[in-house]
C-alpha cells in the first residue's frame, strides 16, 4: 500500500521542478515565462499543504523536501531572474544584489527548521515568507512589462530587493494566509468576500494583480507590526507590573550596594 504523505510530497516535487524549468528560461532569455513558471510554482507550494490535510498524513521528510523546493523556486530562480533580466549591467553589485534573494532565503528556511515546532498551528510567519518575495519579484516584472511604464530600472530592482532581503530577516510578524479568517470568525463575509475578489481579479488581469497584492501584503504586516509596538508604547502599565518593575529596581539596588560594601 501507498504511504499516503507520497500525495504531498509529489506535489512538493512539482515545485521543484517548476522552480527548475524557470532557471532554464531565465538562462533561455525567455524572463516572462520564467516569471510565470514562479508564479505557479508559489501556488503548488500552497496545495502541498493542502493535500497533507486532505490525506491526514505528512511527514519530516517532507518537511525536507518542502524546504529544500522552496530555496530553488523561491530562492535561485529569482534571484538569478533578476539578475540575468536587470542587473548584470552593473557587474559585481548586480551579482550581489541578485544573490540577496538566495542567501536571505536560505537563511531564513534554515532558522525556521532548526527552530521548535509549535504545538498549535501557528497564525504568524516571523518575517516576510520566501514565496512572497519571489511573487513580488516575478510580479513586478510582469506588471512593468504588462503596464509600459517603464518601471523596470536598476535602481528600483535594487531598492526592492534590499527591502525584502530585510523583512524576510527581520523578526516582523506577518499573518498566513489569507489574512482575514473565512471561517469561525465575526470577519469570516469579510475574508470570503475578499478571497473571491482576488481570486477574480487574477483570473481578469493576472499580470496587472499579483505584484499589487503581494505589496498589500507586505504593506499590510509592516503595519500592523507599528500599531502594535505603538500601542505597547502608549499602554500604562498595570499596578501589578509596575509594582514588579519597583521590586527588581529595588533588587538590583541592593545587590550593587553588597558589591561596594565588599570592595
């Protein structure tokens, strides 16, 4: 018999390949489709998971191979994307900035797999996940080319991917996907009107739409990110913290005078 976590992992592997085909047509010249290729392999990396719940079954080989697909796909094939597409122009710092995307990328999977495994299904990514910032970089060709406004410069490409190498390292907590709930949940009309509304507009204009709304979702995090610190900021502490914050104070007082009294 079958073990069925093979379901998943297949899939997992479609990525792979994918994210394999997109280097061949960035070597080819062929950027758009290389940039498609991404697109669609960011969407198989999201029904890998789905058919790990739908067969009850995953496993921590999987989990491996997961990882190691995301760093090709997500990884390399932008990086080199980007590089091959805009910046080899300008030599080394062009190799450099379109090596960002890699070594982010992996250091990021890296931390997440040696990090402990949550218990409860976790609601936030600690930083900007790597599927992301690949669908921002693809997309935001796609959309430069589809628009005509000549957006794609080198200063832009570069600015971009020194903001994502950052938010994927920074500790900046961003919801999964999506991110207003569409089940058990006073907000759930609210996030199936917007999972529709999404899904129809990739459909009508997909090129003009993946770039806007993985934006919206960066934008999204970063601020909600702010709010919170700003909010802890503005709260007065309770009595019982404070009274906690006095008797540490009080503590450390009293160690630093026996250190003096001894010298």
């Amino acid at each position: 018999m079958i073990d069925r976590a093979v379901y998943p992992n297949m899939v997992t592997m479609g990525n792979l390949f994918l994210g394999y085909l997109s280097i061949i047509m960035t070597m080819q010249g062929r950027y758009l489709t290389a940039c498609w290729l991404i697109v669609i392999a960011s969407m198989m990396d999201a029904l890998d998971g789905l058919v790990a719940r739908l067969v009850h079954k995953s496993s921590r080989f999987g989990a491996q191979i997961d990882s190691f697909s995301d760093a090709i796909s997500f990884g390399l094939a932008p990086g080199l994307l980007v590089y091959r597409a805009v910046l080899q122009e300008i030599g080394v710092i062009g190799l450099i900035f379109g090596f960002v995307p890699v070594a982010a990328g992996v250091i990021r999977l890296a931390r997440f797999n040696i990090a402990a495994k949550p218990k409860r299904p976790i609601r936030f990514f600690s930083g900007l996940p790597i599927p992301t910032t690949s669908l921002i970089l693809a997309g935001f060709y796609l959309y430069a080319q589809k628009t005509n406004v000549g957006l794609i410069t080198i200063p832009t490409y570069l600015t971009l991917i020194a903001l994502l190498g950052a938010l994927m390292l920074l500790p900046i907590p961003y919801r999964k996907l999506p991110v207003v709930a569409v089940k058990n949940s006073k907000w759930a009309l609210l996030g199936r009107t917007y999972l529709v509304t999404i899904t129809l507009l990739f459909i009508w204009q997909p090129a003009k739409t993946v770039f806007p709304v993985m934006m919206l979702y960066v934008i999204s995090g970063l601020l909600e990110w702010i709010l919170v610190h700003f909010r802890k900021l503005k709260k007065p502490l309770s009595d019982e913290e404070q009274f906690r914050n006095e008797n540490i104070d009080h503590q450390e007082n009293h160690f630093s005078k026996k250190r003096r009294t001894r010298r």
